[in-house]
C-alpha cells in the first residue's frame, strides 16, 4: 500500500517537473524572441514576400470562378 501511494506521489513530482522544464523553454524562446515577422500574410504581401532558403514547398491559391472563393491548394505529388 506504501509502495503504491509512493509511486503515485513520484508520478505527481516527475509530471510537475515536466511541465517546470516545459515552460522554461518557453519562457526561454519568448525572452530571447526575434526581432523580425516571421509569419507572412499571402496573399496581400505578393510583392514583397521572401521565402527561406530551407522552404521546400510551394505557395498556391486556386480561385473557383464559380463560387468566386480563393482557398489555398496542396502542391501535386511528385
């Protein structure tokens, strides 16, 4: 019975120490933030949109005349 109420205690303490690691590195990526936007807004900054040199994919918006809805599209499978 000791054993079991033990093991529940040390799930309790191993839980709340994850969470404590979890939120420093939080707390460390939002004291130490970059300065610059990362996320871009497509597709109102065509013109001045800049893509990473590690972006691998494709930037599409398909436009359906019919409805007159833009959606963004997945890039065909290779």
């Amino acid at each position: 019975m000791f054993k079991a109420i033990y093991q529940y205690f040390a799930e309790i303490i191993q839980a709340i120490r994850g969470l404590l690691n979890g939120m420093m590195v939080t707390g460390k990526y939002i004291a130490h933030a970059r300065k610059e936007i990362i996320t871009q807004e497509y597709p109102d900054n065509r013109l001045t949109l800049e893509m990473f040199e590690r972006f691998r994919g494709e930037v599409l918006l398909t436009h359906n005349e019919a409805t007159n809805i833009a959606a963004p599209a997945a890039p065909p499978a290779r």
